[in-house]
C-alpha cells in the first residue's frame, strides 16, 4: 500500500516538471521513467558490486565499467547543477541508449529513438534530489509507485484514453485466472496494465512459479507480450513491468491491425485487452488476414478478429468492447458475432455501466469472454447486468459502497465450477508445459445451474441464454434483448372516484371563497 508520504514525494517530483516548462503528463511520466531507469542501473550494478566483495572476485556483467564511474546516480547526483546536466545530457543519456549486454531488456531497446527532455540544470537538480528520496528498494513500493504515477494520466484530459480503470483490469484478470504456464498478450498494451496486473495475480497466487527455473525465466520472459506503435508507450510500459519485478517482457513496437500476424498467428494462451473502440482504418492498410475474418474497417472489429488470429487452439480471451459491438446491425458486425458464436465458444457477456470510463467516455461497454476453438462449442452464453463498480458513474468518480464485482466473480466461479484462488500456490505449477493451454480451458456448464440457484430466470441479474435463442435473434448480444424487466402492477382508482374528489374539492374551495368575500362585504 502506498503511503501518503510517497505520494507526496511523487506530487513534488510532477510539480517540479510543471513548474520547470513540462506540463504535458505523458511526457513527464516518460522524462520520470529515463531517470529511474538510470538510478536502476547503479542499484542493480552495486548489488553486483557488493556480491563480487564478498566473494573477493570480479564483478560479474559490470554495467558500468573502467572510466564509466561518473555516469552512475549515486556519483553524479553530488555534482553541481551545471556538471550534472553536462554529464546527463551528454554522456549518461547516450550511454543508457545504447546499453546492451546483461541489460538488453525491453527497455533498453526502446531507449534508442529516446529524447533528453529536461530543459535546465536547475530542474535536472531537483528532480534528482526528489527521486533520490523515493524508496525504490521494494518491489511492491516501485510498482505502486509507477501506477500511481501513470493514474496522473486519467487526471489528464486527452491522454486519459490510455488506461482502463485499474479495478476493472484486476477483476478481468481474476475472471480468467492466469496460469504459470500461460502466454499473456495484450495487443494495444499501452501501459501494459493488463499485464502488469496477471503478472501481480500469478505472484500472489502461484507464488512456487519461483521455485521452478524454467517457469521462473517464462515469467521474466515470454510469458508476457505488448503491442503498441507509439514508442513513448512502449518505454513506459516496459519501465511499468519492470517496476513490477518482470525483467524483460516481449513489449514490441507493432500496429497489430496493419501488420500481417502470420509470424505471431497462433502464439498466445490468454489475451487481455481493451482495444480502441473508435477509429476506422484504410481497407490497404488492414492486413489482408483480418479481412478474410471481418471485411470492416471499423478498428473495434478488427481488434476482435486480430484476438482471434493471435490466440492458439484453446486458448482464451476477455476483451472489452463498445455496446456496438453487440447489436451493430451491419454485416461486418452479424459476421463476427457468429464466428465468435458458431465458430468458437462465446462463454459469457458482461454488461458494464455507462460510467465507468468517465470523466472521459460516456460509453456503455460489456466484456466478451471466449474460447479459439475453431470448431465452435457455444451451447449457453452467461449474461451479466454490472450496474455498479464502486464508483459513482458522474464524471467524479468518488467510491461508493455499492459494487457489483465481488458478485461478478462469485457467480463465474461457481458457474464453472471452481474455488477462489489461493494465496501461495499450490495448484500443480510446473506439471504443464509451456505454452500448451488447452487442457485448462474453463468449460461453459451445460446445466443452467450455479451457486445452487436457477440461472433461467431472466429477471435476476445474471442467467444463461441457449446457443439457439442467440442465433434466432441475429447473433444480438446486447443484454437488454434477454433481461425481463419486472414492472410492478399499480391500482389506480376508477375515473368516476377521483371526479368525484375534484368536484367536492371545488365545492369545498368555492364555499371557503364565498366565506372570505362575506368579510369584506
């Protein structure tokens, strides 16, 4: 848990860029990422230091070699402002851009097309004095750190597009409950949220991933995987799952939809996401696989046809989408409806309150939850009515008790029939190869059946729909085409009974003003 003390430490660290000519947030928060990757890097390489001292040998994979001793952080954070820009600007920044060796992560690679932003040596002073105070050594602390850094970013107008409320993640990830031996891809990453909370969840819930050395370098490796085509995301997202204990994850700069994905077709086991819901792209810039899926040009489409592309036999996905995504009437959307239906298996459609992207978007969104399967498999498709999340759905945002998500969670478990996660393990980690996810694939039940009540009746608040009524309905997958609204009778009373009222009423009103008018006779 954050303290507020950090916090304020972090308030101080935003203010000063803003104070120094940086206002634009994302640029803050990437100028903020350049220096603690460098303040890293001394860490990492002064741990090695003291690990070389007390074994009386060479420091092993030096980072910082002979004459390289004035660009680490606890060096030149003592020189005067003037020196230090120097040395930053000039000579530290180029070296961390062209790091290589025991260092070539992610993030170093998506160093190189970096920009120095820092204008003064008067801001580069403070700025370092302030990070110098932020504890760092924690991994919990530096993770919660960096999000609460990025949450300035939903405080920030315009870039507010490019995060997704955290507790919505954290429950996406609980309702598909990744595993050690998954292969995680969000394809429109941004800040690699997605992937830093199922990297959280694996930790806390299959915590013996570590004892294995094979799912130990999975984790610190391949088992995470980002897209996204601006660069400043993509350094702020590999700086984001560092920060979170995940060394090198495969965060690539790629625009998915543009791009043939016949090299990463059939890669992934699970995908989390939130994809652009607006936009449209140019029919020759769509690569021609996701045409033979959708023809649209409408991106919300084709990010659900990419999904289906990128995930192997078996493997799952829960995505967020527009409302029309559900109903749209065209036949781009009928089309993929019913490949998501009759040709895979469509397990559930989370309905979502209009609120929950404010102060930003006013849209109503639902989550779609599937299987690739290639050979459909839908039989029930599980409908959920979310009307509340925590938060008030005003533009405010302010906690309130009422919250849908715990029944969310509760009722998917006991559909599929399954306990809640547990803390530290213990669920046969290391006993599947990687990669292979087929035999972990969450069935839909067959019986209408869960937490030991009925789920056919359409007037509650979850219920399962049959694979036929969804055909019969064009492939609709909005809610409200299946939900029974309970209207409750009301008795008025015959029309004569209330005449009557009236009239005695104006009897009694006329004799009050006859009265009235005899006083001032």
């Amino acid at each position: 848990m954050l303290t507020g003390e950090n916090k304020s430490k972090i308030d101080k660290i935003w203010d000063a860029f803003w104070s120094g000519g940086i206002s634009d947030p994302l640029r803050v928060i990437e100028q903020i990422s350049f220096l603690l990757f460098i303040k890293r890097l001394d860490d990492i390489h002064t741990a090695r230091e003291k690990q070389a001292n007390r074994l009386n040998k060479p420091i092993k994979e030096p980072i910082f070699t002979a004459g390289q001793d004035h660009l680490r952080w606890s060096r030149f954070r003592e020189f005067e402002a003037e020196e230090m820009f120097r040395v930053v600007s000039q000579e530290v920044f180029p070296f961390i851009k062209n790091l290589h060796g025991g260092l070539d992560t992610a993030y170093a690679r998506h160093m190189k097309d970096a920009i120095f932003m820092i204008p003064t040596p008067s801001l580069l002073e403070r700025v370092v004095e302030q990070i110098s105070q932020v504890p760092m050594e924690d991994r919990d602390t530096k993770g919660d750190l960096y999000e609460y850094m990025l949450s300035k970013l939903t405080t920030a107008g315009r870039n507010g597009q490019f995060r997704t409320p955290r507790h919505i993640i954290k429950m996406m990830v609980e309702l598909m409950q990744p595993r050690p031996d998954d292969i995680i891809c969000d394809p429109a990453c941004g800040t690699a949220g997605f992937l830093v909370a199922a990297g959280e969840y694996l930790r806390e819930n299959h915590a013996d991933l570590f004892h294995n050395e094979e799912l130990k370098r999975h984790f610190n490796g391949k088992l995470f995987n980002g897209f996204d085509f601006d660069s400043t995301m993509l350094r702020i997202a590999s700086m984001n799952m560092m920060l979170h204990g995940v060394e090198n994850p495969a965060i690539e700069a790629r625009d998915a939809l543009s791009n043939s994905a016949g090299d990463i077709a059939d890669a992934f086991t699970l995908i989390l996401a939130n994809p652009p819901f607006k936009g449209s792209l140019d029919e020759e810039t769509v690569a021609k696989d996701l045409l033979r899926t959708v023809k649209t040009k409408k991106t919300e489409l084709l990010f659900i046809a990419l999904m289906l592309r990128l995930l192997k036999p078996g493997g799952r996905c829960a995505v967020i989408v527009p409302d029309g995504v559900l109903f749209g009437s065209s036949k781009a959307h009928l089309d993929l409806r019913k490949v998501l239906v009759d040709g895979h298996k469509l397990e559930a459609m989370i309905s979502m309150p209009s609120g929950v992207f404010r102060p930003y978007a006013g849209v109503s969104t639902g989550i779609l939850i599937f299987t690739k399967t290639n050979s459909g498999g839908t039989d029930h498709v599980w409908f959920y009515d979310m009307q509340t999340d925590g938060f008030s759905l005003d533009d405010k945002r302010n906690p309130v008790e009422q919250n849908d998500i715990p029944d969310v969670l509760d009722k998917w478990r006991g559909l599929i029939n399954i306990p809640p996660p547990l803390a530290g393990g213990g669920q046969g980690v290391g006993e599947v190869a990687i990669g292979v996810n087929a035999a972990n694939v969450t069935p839909t039940p067959a019986l209408p059946r869960q937490g030991g009540g009925c789920l056919n009746d359409r007037t509650a608040q979850s219920f399962l729909v049959p694979v036929q009524e969804i055909r019969d309905n064009k492939y609709d997958l909005s809610i409200n085409r299946y939900k029974k609204v309970e209207h409750e009778e009301v008795a008025y009373e015959p029309p004569q009974v209330i005449i009557a009222r009236l009239e005695a009423l104006e009897r009694e009103i006329a004799g009050e003003l006859a009265e009235l008018k005899g006083m001032f006779a």
